[in-house]
C-alpha cells in the first residue's frame, strides 16, 4: 500500500482523474509549456492561464534507485512523460535486476491506504 497524497484545490482534478485511470498534466496557454507538478501558475512565463491535458502515460525512466534493505525491495525513478515533464514515481511489476535508463515505461494505476488511485510506472514489456 502507498501513502495518501495530500489533496489540494490546485491538484484536485488531477487525482480525480487518477480515480478515472487518466494521468493529468498541466500545459500553459500562454507559451504552451506543459508542467508537472500540478499548480495553478506555469512555472515558465508565471501565467495563469493553464489547462489540464490528459498525457499519454508514456516515458522512459530517466534515473532510477533500488531499495533492497526494505522488507520488500522497491524502485522509485524519474520518468521523463512523452510530453517532456518529468515525475517521480514508482517502478512496479518489474524484475528490479533488469531497470535501466531509458527503459520505456507505461503508467499504471495503484491505491493507497484509503483507495486513492496513484500513478505508478512498469516497464512496457512487462504489460505484453
């Protein structure tokens, strides 16, 4: 199980659509920069003028660990999304032996404690 997030009025609908099996990010309608982390304001051009847009759930691990001293070994990594952010997540449903940078990845959806759906990432081989 994961912990909840902390849900905010900023980053409401995109853990809604988390619920729904979509991964949200924002794109600025001023300069057209898509951001993650979800907030109102883009972090380029500092408009408030920004949208939600649903992402592929596409990317490649862009670095990676692997907790072993753990009860249960896990991966967290930065995935760089096709749509060029980049999120911290974790790597699931994978032999942790074989992650590797630039490994494409495919979101997934896992729950927390109390049933929020999380984006988590496994590698594309592992779906097929």
């Amino acid at each position: 199980m994961y912990i909840d997030p902390t849900i905010t009025m900023e980053s409401e609908a995109y853990w809604q659509a988390a619920n729904e099996g979509k991964l949200l990010v924002k794109r600025c309608g001023d300069c057209g920069q898509v951001h993650f982390f979800p907030r109102a304001i883009c972090p380029e051009c500092f408009s408030s003028n920004t949208e939600w847009q649903e992402a592929s759930g596409k990317g490649r691990i862009y670095s990676y660990s692997v907790t072993r001293r753990a009860e249960v070994p896990y991966a967290i990594a930065y995935v760089t999304l096709e749509e060029g952010v980049t999120m911290l997540s974790n790597i699931v449903e994978a032999d942790l032996n074989a992650l590797a940078v630039d490994m494409p990845v495919e979101v997934v959806f896992g729950k927390t404690r109390n049933g929020q759906a999380l984006p988590l990432f496994r590698p594309v081989e592992a779906s097929t």
